[in-house]
C-alpha cells in the first residue's frame, strides 16, 4: 500500500526545485549551422541529462533586426555584419533552460567561443571547429539572460511545470 510519502526519498513530490535558487534561467540558442548539421538533438540532449529543465523551446528562422537587437553589444565590432548575417541564415532553435546556476554551468557546457579553445567534453570542443561557426549560444551573465529570454520569447512562451525527477536531481 502506498504510504503518505510517495517518493522514496521522503518527500512529497513537490518540495524539490522549489528554491529561487533553482529557477535560474538561461537563454541558450542552436545556430543556423548546429540545425544544418543535425545537432538539435545532441545539444538538447546535454541539458536534458545534466538535469536542468526545459521551461521554453521554438523552431524559427530569425530576422536580422531581431539578431541586431541580440547581439546589440557587439555592434562595434568589426565582425557583427558577418555574425548578423551567418545566425539570419537559416532557422535557429531558441530554448530557455531552468536550474541552480544554470548560467554559469550552461557556459561551461558550451565551452570557449573559440572551438580551438574549448576542452574536450564540451559542445563546442566535442562538435565545432571554427569561432564562425560554433553551433550555439548561450547567456554570459543572469542579466543577459532576461533580456534575452525577453527578446525571443512572450511571458506566456515560458511554462512554469515541475518535472517528476526533481527529487533525484536536487537534495532540497
Ligand atoms: P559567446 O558566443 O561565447 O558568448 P561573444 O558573445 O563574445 O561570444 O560573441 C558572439 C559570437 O560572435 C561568438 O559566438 C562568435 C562571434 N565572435 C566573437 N568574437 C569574435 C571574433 N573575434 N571574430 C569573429 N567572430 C567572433
Ligand atoms: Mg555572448
């Protein structure tokens, strides 16, 4: 018979990943070459398993004006025309992925923005070669973040759910 506790680790299934702490977000982005080169899987695959959540995720060929505005920052320089032009190339695939520093872990699991650089294991190590063409994005600060998250996705495009396995990826 079940007991007052449904889940072995004692808790009442809705306790876990509860914390602010844990509700940290990140804007992390597939590029027009990590669709064309099939990777969409792959790189969702590495936030999946880490444990971090899925809060938000679309399919869209992005315009220049939006990427300007992503990329404001860089407007300066000398490489932004090339930039704007590769990521308006072709369909991208924006997510927004929730966890305990999930900024800070996301840009670990990226790698260097120079796939030369970036160590073995990471998605750009393992999968790119190339600065021009390094398959995807992710927020370098929480700031960042919610500007980003901002740009490419409504309030309503970012679902609030608690997955099942909480428990087993956070101990409080
Ligand atoms: P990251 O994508 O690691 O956050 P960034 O924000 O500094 O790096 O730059 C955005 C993208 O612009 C980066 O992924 C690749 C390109 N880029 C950056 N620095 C560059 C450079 N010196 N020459 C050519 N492209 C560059
Ligand atoms: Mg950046």
């Amino acid at each position: 018979m079940m007991g007052e506790t449904p889940n072995q680790c004692g808790c009442d299934g809705h306790g876990h990943g509860a914390m602010a702490a844990t509700r940290e977000r990140s804007f992390i982005m597939i590029k027009p070459d990590g669709v064309q080169r099939g990777l969409v899987g792959e790189i969702i695959k590495r936030f999946e398993q880490k444990g971090f959540k899925l809060v938000a995720l679309k399919f869209v060929w992005p315009t220049e004006d939006l990427l300007k505005k992503h990329y404001a920052d860089l407007s300066d320089k000398p490489f932004f025309p090339a930039l704007v032009k590769y990521m308006a190339s072709g369909p991208v695939v924006p997510m927004v992925w929730e966890g305990l520093n999930v900024v800070k872990t996301g840009r670990v699991m990226l790698g260097a923005t120079n796939p030369a650089d970036s160590a073995p294991g990471t998605i750009r190590g393992d999968l790119c070669i190339q600065m021009g063409r390094n398959i995807c994005h992710g927020s370098d600060s929480v700031e960042s973040a919610k500007k980003e998250i901002g740009l490419w996705f409504t309030e309503k495009e970012v679902v609030a759910w608690s997955p099942a396995n909480d428990c087993w990826v956070y101990e409080d």
